[in-house]
C-alpha cells in the first residue's frame, strides 16, 4: 500500500509541477517539458560535480571518470517527431 501512495503523490506533483509549467509555456507539450525538467537536472548535476571536484580529485584517476566522462554517459534531448525525447 504504501509504494502506491508514494507513486501517486508523486504522480499528482508532476502534474501539478507540469501545469504549472504550461501556464508559461501554453502551446508546450510533455515532451517539452520532460526536457526542460531532463535539462534542468543536468544543471543540478554539472553544479555538482564541479563542487564536489576537490574531493573528487583525492581518489586516483582509475577510480573515478572525468566529468566529460559522466557528462558523455548522458543522453541528449531533443523532441523527436515520434513523440520520444531522448537521443
């Protein structure tokens, strides 16, 4: 019961989170909006790595990709005309 109610608010706050969005953009799509969001966390993420390079520099370079590395791991996105959004 409990992993249901978890998957339904967060259902219920990414469609509030989506709506909102829309208000801004009202001619986007989900699909435009699963970017923004999807470009977003690439942000969060590149903030990250660059705060956390210090640290990350202690641990020999065989232990640890570069950040282009990760950055590389990451799909591109784009809306595509079949409706998907990853490349």
């Amino acid at each position: 019961m409990v992993p249901f109610v978890g998957f339904a608010a967060m259902a219920a706050f990414e469609e509030m989170d989506f709506r909102e969005w829309l208000e801004s953009h009202p001619t986007g799509t989900r699909a435009e909006y699963g970017c923004a969001t999807y470009s977003a966390s690439v942000e969060v993420l590149k903030e990250f790595l660059a705060e956390a390079e210090p640290v990350l520099e202690q641990v020999p370079e065989w232990m640890r990709p570069s950040t282009d590395t990760i950055m590389g791991w990451l799909p591109v996105c784009e809306e595509q005309a079949d409706g998907g959004v990853m490349e």
